[in-house]
C-alpha cells in the first residue's frame, strides 16, 4: 500500500494542475444564482449541496429523479432503452393534465419541448440544470410553466459513458469535480451518429422524436477551444439548412426573446463559435453546414425546430448550469407564447414543394459580415519546448470586429425521384430508415421493375475507421438503368412525406450523410467471379471475328493508351467486362430510382 500512495499523489497533483493552468478566469455574479436552493431545502439537488462544484452519479441522480416522480401525479419518469452496458435511459415526462403518452400528449393544443443533457457525458451541464427545473416546477414557483407546455427530458443520454468518470475527464473545462468520458462504452461519439443510428442512445433519442414530435429539441453541449466572455453559446440551422420558416422563426422571435432572458439572469448569451484559425478569433468566426450525423441539423432535416447549446468550457460549472436553466425555462416560455406561429413554420416546411435538394456546401467567397465580438485579449508565445507559437489568453475582456465566414452556398445539390427501391438483402438499411420513422411499402409479392441506379467508376475509402466505419472518402459515378426482381422483403419508400429530405440525404450517394458514404453498402466493391485465360483466348477472338464495331473500338483504345496495348491482364480485363460473364452487380449502388 505505502507503494501506491506516490502514485495517488501523482494523480491528485495532476487533478489540482488542470485548474491551475486554466486561463484567468473573469469574476462573475449573476442573478440566477438566486435559483440555487439552500442545504436543508427538501428537494435540494445532489449537485447543489456541493454549491454546483460537483454533479451525481448515474444511480444517484436516477434515484433522487424517481423520488421527485413518485412524489407528484404531474411527472413521469421511464425506461426509453438500454444502453449498451445494460443502463436504462430514462426519460421524464412533466404533464399538468397528466398526459404521458405520446398519444395523449397529440391530443393536447400545447408545445412539447424535448431537452437532454450527457450525449458527450462529460459536458453534463443540462442534467443538473434540468433536475433543478423540474424540482421548481414540481414543488416550487415553476408549476405555471406546465400550463401551456410539456416537458420531455432525458437527464442523461450517453449513460455508459457518464459512468467512466474521474477528475481528468476533461482538461480545458471547469468542473464539476468528476465527469464522464465523451463517447459511449463501444467508443462512438453519440453526436456523430444521427444519420448511422449505431448506438443505444441516438435510437432513443429518434424515438422520442418520432413518438412525441415536439415543437423544440434542444441538446445541451460545453464547448472545447477558444476563450470569450460569453458564457451561454447556441446555434441552429440558420441558413443553408431544409427548414426555412423555422429558420426564420428561430432569429426573428425565438433568439431575441432568449438573448434578452440570458442577460437579465446576469448571462452573456452568443453565437456557436469556432475560430477561423483554431487558437483566437482574429481571422474570424466559421459558422460550419454540418451534416445531419449532428443533432440539430438532423433535427432541421427532419423539419423539427432544434438547437445545439454549447456553454463556455473555461466558465465554472456552476455558471454554466445556471445559465442552462435560465434557457430551458424561457424556451418552455417562448414557444408556449408562440405555439400557433412555431406550428405553422412546421408545416411550411414540411409542405415544400422541392425538385432538388442541396447536399453538400461550400464557404462563400467573402465574409457574409462581421459581428461585435466579445472577446478576450490574448497574445502569441514562442514554445521553448515545440519552438511553435502558441496563443496565451490574459483575463482581461475586449471587444472586437470578427468577421463571419458562413459556410451555406450549395456545391451539389441532387434531384428527388418519385420513389427508392432497395433490395430485401440489405435489411440493415431497412430497418435503420423504420428506426429513423420513414414510411415505406413492403413488398410481399416479387416485383419486376426497370430502375436508375449509381454504379461507381472509381473510389477510395478512408485510411482508417471514422466511429467504426471504414467510409467512403471519394468516389466517382454514372447514371445506369437495369432491371432487377425485387423478392418479398424489399421496399419502396415514396419521397413524398414529411422525412423527404432526410430520405435523399441517406440515399443519394453524393450526401456526406448518405448510407453509401457512411460504408453500408462496401460489399459492391468486392468482386467475387473471374474468368481464366484459356477460356479468354478464344473467347476474345471470337468476339473481334462477330463484332467489327468492338474490333475497332479495341484497335483505337491501343493506340490512345499505349500502356494498355503491353499489358495483358488490362486487355484481358477490357473483354471480359464487355461479356455476359462479368458481374453486373459489381460497385452499382443497391438503391434503385423511380422517376
């Protein structure tokens, strides 16, 4: 044991560092500091006894939220999966009427907003910000928020990961004391996997969306990198996204009510930020597309009006929960105040009447404009160790003029068919489109039909795995008609529903999302019948003796592509694949169009 005790020591020193090396920190008091109860409060959280330094286990916070659901008739607390190490997520429901099914929640003329907290466990703000909440609403001053809304909150999604804590969870964030680990048990990072639906967590979380169908979603994030005054930081598809009028509502009346409430709490609300250069803002602030694999862009695909927050890592944990708290109860406020304007953008959006969709995006040419910015003063050091510059921040607040470089101009956009037609073999895609809730016809009968398809010209895969898969990084194609019997199983999936969009970004070959890309369907890739050279000799010299038109074709191919007239096997290879032989199934992607 006296063996071990330099070692804990060593870890303890290296606990005490991380807060020791973090940047100058800017004083802060606000008013939602009033929030927090006092300890012998009967219905204090587990994380306020400790004056929010610190944030419960998984057992600890399911059983103080068992107890707060079994004291009330209003709440609701149940088992939505299991994750992969066998934990339950669970989800609360808080109804005034009591109304816990998705069923019933339809019935009501009231906003349903969903929020959960722990998709990367150790940025578990939202947790306690939520157990707070509902503590208020319950047994507090907070019960009119369930007048015009219902609450649907998972406390914490990525439960198997918020179990791997320990105090070096994370180094550039501030607490609490012990935090999760940002991927789950199997190493995928939940926020990664909207479009791939691979882990227990993301399946959940679908599932409430397509159950409960709420009229905000809202996932609760901390930041890494830069430092800035602004403690509160969210985004939503703004521009260059699948839901313009809710775009629309989000900036013109969602965001100002919200800026203002943040601010009277004694916050500093701002935009998603990510510095051009990666250490300080001085060339500007990217407002990236990000692909539907992302919570809130996957919510806009699905015309479901979401938000990514993502609090400031470097402010304290305690600041940071309150600042999610002050969020969560005016959105209840803002779209409960604006439910028939939000319904409306919904169905807008959901009624679109589009030939084509954009995606994948570039930057534009010249900064869209430049935003006030509240900044920290830093300067750059010399590394003695790398000889590399480094930013150093100060402490010190500044303003700055930022440009915004907005990254929403179409580079490929696709054309909508009538129809999909995928072959019953490749049940994984089936069924990962029924989680993600699309409609489709199941054929139960064989079905003779002529289609378009992508066959790929040439393509090369990742040089390693991206969460588990080996993707498709480039590829080229072309355009093929064949006619293939599809046999009881296969299914047809009509464009024309409310998932249109989503449907395109998984099926079209081109979309960085699409099942193609994300390597579901790499067995094309493998040819699996050849043909021997004794049998080609002939072969070929039949098929120059028939076809005058072949003959010349191959005599002109020599003379273009020298390189090709000395090597056997690409001559034998050039025949082969013009015979019956060859297999026509090789790199043509398994998705069939109907026009």
């Amino acid at each position: 044991m006296k063996k071990l005790l330099p070692i804990f020591a060593f870890l303890l020193s290296f606990a005490s560092l991380g807060q020791e090396i973090m940047p100058p920190l800017l004083p802060w008091a606000g008013k939602s500091e009033s929030l927090v109860v006092p300890n012998n409060h009967p219905w204090v959280t587990p994380g306020e006894l400790s004056d929010l330094t610190e944030s419960p286990t998984y057992l600890e916070t399911m059983a103080w939220l068992q107890r707060l659901a079994d004291s009330s008739p209003l709440l609701e607390m149940k088992s939505i999966g299991k994750s992969e190490q066998g934990r339950d997520i669970f989800l609360l429901i808080a109804s005034k009427n009591k109304a816990f099914s998705s069923e019933e929640l339809a019935k009501e003329n009231k906003a349903t907003l969903f929020f959960h907290g722990g998709i990367h466990a150790g940025e578990i703000d939202g947790k306690d910000a939520g157990m707070m909440l509902l503590r208020d609403i319950i047994h507090g001053n907070k019960a009119s928020l369930l007048d015009q809304a219902n609450i649907l909150f998972i406390p914490i999604l990525n439960v198997d990961g918020h179990e791997r804590r320990s105090p070096f969870g994370r180094v550039n964030q501030r607490g609490p004391k012990e935090m999760g680990w940002r991927t789950n048990a199997r190493n995928l990072n939940l926020n990664r996997d909207y479009s791939k639906i691979e882990t227990a967590g993301v399946q959940a979380v679908i599932g409430v969306l397509n159950d409960y169908q709420p009229d905000l979603y809202v996932d609760v994030h901390v930041t890494d990198g830069a430092d800035y005054q602004y403690d509160v930081t969210y985004g939503y598809v703004k521009t260059g996204g699948y839901s313009p009028s809710i775009s629309e509502f989000l900036s013109e009346t969602f965001q100002p009510e919200m800026d203002q409430a943040l601010e009277d709490w004694g916050h500093i609300p701002g935009p998603l930020l990510f510095a051009a250069n990666g250490d300080d803002f001085s060339e500007g602030n990217i407002a990236f597309s990000f692909s539907p694999r992302f919570s809130h862009t996957y919510g806009d695909a699905r015309h479901i009006p979401s938000i990514l927050i993502e609090n400031h890592s470097l402010k304290p944990f305690k600041q940071r929960v309150l600042g999610t708290y002050v969020f969560m109860e005016q959105a209840i406020k803002s779209i409960a105040d604006h439910y028939e304007p939000i319904q409306q953008a919904i169905q807008s959006d959901q009624n679109q009447a589009k030939e084509s969709i954009a995606v994948k995006y570039k930057f534009r040419d010249t900064p869209a404009d430049t935003m006030d910015f509240k900044g920290i003063a830093s300067r750059k050091e010399k590394s003695s160790i790398t000889g590399a510059d480094y930013v150093v921040w100060e402490g010190k607040a500044i303003k700055q003029q930022v440009p915004s470089l907005l990254m929403d101009v179409p580079v490929q956009t696709v054309p909508i068919p009538k129809a999909y037609w995928i072959s019953s073999e490749w049940g994984e895609v089936i069924e990962k489109l029924r989680i993600h809730g699309v409609k489709m016809e199941i054929l139960d009968q064989p079905r003779e039909l002529k289609l378009e398809y992508s066959k790929v010209t040439d393509f090369k895969m990742v040089s390693q795995p991206y969460e588990g898969l080996m993707r498709v990084q480039d590829f080229g194609s072309e355009k093929i008609y064949r006619t293939q019997t599809f046999l009881p199983g296969s299914v047809r999936i009509k464009t024309d529903q409310d998932l249109g969009e989503l449907i395109v970004i998984l099926l079209e070959p081109e979309s960085v999302d699409s099942f193609f890309q994300w390597g579901y369907f790499n067995p094309i890739f493998s040819q699996t019948e050849y043909i021997e050279t004794y049998i080609m000799e002939p072969m070929i010299a039949q098929m120059l003796e028939e076809n005058p038109d072949l003959k010349a074709e191959f005599e002109a191919k020599k003379i273009a592509e020298p390189e090709f007239a000395k090597n056997p096997r690409r001559i034998y290879r050039w025949f082969y694949e013009k015979t019956p032989y060859f297999d026509q199934n090789w790199k043509v992607i398994p998705v069939g169009r109907e026009w």
